[in-house]
C-alpha cells in the first residue's frame, strides 16, 4: 500500500519534494529499498527518521508538554 501511494505520487512531482518516514518495517523493507532509485529519478526523495526520536515526535513533545506544564 505504501509503495503504491509512494509511486502514484510520483508521477506528477514538478520539483524535488521530500518524504519523511519512521523506521517501521514496511518503509525500510527491500521492496522499498528497490524503488529508491526509481522515485528519486522522479524527484522524489526519502528522509527516515532516526530509531528513536522522541525530539522529533509530536506525540512525545506532547506528553512532555502535558507532564510537566
């Protein structure tokens, strides 16, 4: 489903636009691996984030926030 998407919106893409993915098993499997360099040839690019990245997660900046205001 994801690669799907991935490639439907590539189609189109008039400049280098980025997606941001966590590390879940399904974006970084070989399937997606594959297409990497078909979708930058696209003009699209990806950006994993880190493994862990609770700065960088808006549901833990949320609970920081709830916890301690």
């Amino acid at each position: 489903m994801v690669i799907d998407f991935l490639d439907k919106f590539s189609e189109n893409l008039s400049k280098t636009t980025i997606v941001i993915l966590d590390q879940a098993p399904i974006h970084t499997s070989d399937i997606c691996m594959a297409k990497l360099d078909e979708w930058e040839r696209k003009k699209l690019k990806l950006f994993w984030l880190p493994t862990y990245s609770p700065k960088l997660n808006l549901i833990y900046i949320l609970w920081k926030f709830i916890k301690y205001e």
